[in-house]
C-alpha cells in the first residue's frame, strides 16, 4: 500500500526555507520510507498531551509532524521544524 504525502500550506513554506539539501532529504525520506509503509506508525512515534493524535518521524536534526488519515490513506504533514522548534 501506497500512502499519500500531502503538507498544510504552513508546513510546505516551513519546508521552502530550509536549505536545499535539508528540504530534498526529508522529502526523499518521506516518499521512499514512510509513503512506501504498509503502516507509517511502524517507523514513526506517537505525540502525547496537546500533541496527541499526530505523529511524528526524525529526519536528521528535523521532525516531521504530521496526521494519519486512514480512510484517505493520506499522511498530511502539518509541521516541518528543527528539533528545538518543532514543538513550540
């Protein structure tokens, strides 16, 4: 199964100002590791408190936040930050 990887407007211009290098690497990542998953859960971690229901994936000094949608089998990014950021 084949997931779909779709960004919120604010998670794709958060990934337009990353440097060249950083933003192609975690797009790669995403389209070969987690979109080709039979379940993106299996390589991510789940965020608890007000971050419950999204998970996310470590790509680098970089996280990836995003929502699982199972009946569209879609992931949809909703935050790309470095990891001292990306919580806040």
């Amino acid at each position: 199964m084949v997931w779909a990887i779709e960004f919120l407007p604010e998670a794709a211009k958060e990934l337009r100002k990353l440097d060249r290098t950083a933003a192609a690497r975690i797009v790669k990542t995403l389209e070969d590791r987690i979109a080709s998953q039979e379940d993106p859960r299996a390589i991510g971690s789940a965020l608890v408190g007000d971050h419950a229901g999204l998970w996310r994936w470590r790509i680098g000094d970089y996280r990836v936040v995003a929502r699982i949608e199972d009946e569209r089998i879609t992931v949809l990014v909703v935050r790309v930050a470095h990891r001292r950021e990306v919580y806040r």
